[in-house]
C-alpha cells in the first residue's frame, strides 16, 4: 500500500522512492539496479571478444563491444523495471489483441487491483499520434505496473528505452520525470514490427530509469586549438598503443 502524507513527512527527502502495491511483485520482479542485468548478447560479445584476445592479440589490435567506451557504462547505469506477467501481441489490420495468463486476474482480483494491464494508444487518433516509422505498428502500448514513485526536489528521473536489448520486439520511448509524488510507473512501448505476434515473458526488463541531479551546468563554445589538439591525440595514443586495451 502506499504511505499517507503524515508518513511522508519522515521521509528523508533527499532521496528517490519507489512503492509496490503487490508484494508478490515486489519480491519475485523487483526494480534492479541496471548493472545486475546480465544481457545474454553481451554475455557472448564478451566471450568472443576473450577468443580473439587469446588467439590473435599478441599480433593485431583486438576491438569489441564490450571495450566500446559508450556501451557499457550507460548498460550499468540507473534502474530496471521489469515486466511482471506473460504478455502476447498479436496484430491484425485494424490493430492489436493481447493475451495474459487467466490465473494473473483472479490473483489481481483478490488484491483489490482494478488497473486494465493493458491499453493502446492509437495514431489514427492525433491526441495520441507520435511519429513512428511506417515499418512498425502505428501506435503505442501501455504495460501498466504496480510501481510508483516520489521524486524529490533537486532531482528528476529519466526513462528511457533498455539501450541494447535481448528482445529486439519492442523498445520503450523516452521521458523524464520532474520532482513530485506519486507518479506511477508504465510501460510505453513501441513495436518494432507487426507482421507476427510476440511474447514478452514476464522478467523481461522493459524500461531504465537514471536519476539526474538538476544542478545548473555552464555551457561553452570554444575554439578548437593546437592545445585541443595534443589533449586528442594523447588519449588516440593511450587508447590504441596496446594490441589490447586494459582497464
């Protein structure tokens, strides 16, 4: 259950917080921090990426993905919500059917939780219209969650799409959060294709969310100069003089 506002009032408000209002979730699909997420292609990328270090590194400069300096950090970065029950898709011309386990809404039934799990945001109405490639289903999908969370003053949440997924089905779209209470945590998803139905099993991570810290940040413009220059050329000769580059 959620708290009260008196409850609220010893909250340490330097801190971000997160409510479920299903226990059951709570525990067995809990938010988890990103880098506990062990993607299965970059569990291989990274096991490939030590063959050809053991077979060709001491004789040609050996790169992956899992060396690429924008890859891995933002994959650690923030939190993961993940998907709490077994969704289907499946398209027709007109639209979209979905299929969930018929024992999830007897459980939620119990519980009190009266949420529709799933909702469609059609671009034939312009309210809801974003723009979408023709390839993909033209719409958007809402996976409701049993998630909330407080947001406090000097800070705001980004949400964002999982960076480099496994399932490669659908991707969530951008947003932030701005301080306050309460908001509730879903899932807006974009199909990437719609020529065949496609399940997302629950455990699947469907959203990162990064904490920002709202302080100002100076901006500025400068002349790129021979200084500039040598700083560039040090780090190319730091990144690139070993066959294989350590941490």
């Amino acid at each position: 259950m959620l708290p009260n506002w008196k409850q609220l009032m010893f909250f340490k408000k330097d801190k971000i917080r997160f409510f479920c209002e299903l226990d059951e979730v709570k525990e067995r699909y809990p938010i988890v921090p990103a880098q506990k997420i062990k993607f299965d292609w970059f569990k291989t990328s990274a096991k490939n990426f030590k063959h050809m270090a053991d077979t060709k590194g001491a004789y040609e400069q050996i790169s992956g993905v899992v060396k690429c300096p924008g890859v891995s950090p933002i994959m650690k970065k923030g939190y993961i919500v993940q998907s709490w029950f077994d969704l289907t898709i499946r398209f027709h011309d007109d639209g979209f059917e979905y299929f969930i386990p018929e024992g999830i809404l007897s459980y939620l039934k119990e519980q009190g939780f009266k949420k529709t799990l799933v909702n469609g945001f059609n671009n034939a109405e312009p309210a809801h219209a974003t723009p979408i490639p023709e390839s993909q289903f033209q719409g958007l999908l809402k996976i409701t969650t049993p998630w909330s969370v407080s947001i406090p003053k000097g800070w705001e949440l980004l949400l964002q799409p999982i960076p480099y997924p496994d399932d490669i089905n659908f991707s969530a779209v951008h947003g932030i959060l701005e301080h306050g209470d309460f908001y509730h945590l879903n899932a807006i998803i974009r199909c990437n294709q719609y020529h065949r139905e496609f399940t997302i099993p629950a455990g699947t991570p469907l959203f990162q969310m990064i904490p920002i810290k709202t302080t100002k940040t100076n901006v500025v413009f400068e002349r790129y100069t021979n200084e500039i220059k040598k700083k560039e050329d040090r780090q190319q000769f730091d990144a690139h003089h070993q066959f294989i580059i350590k941490k």
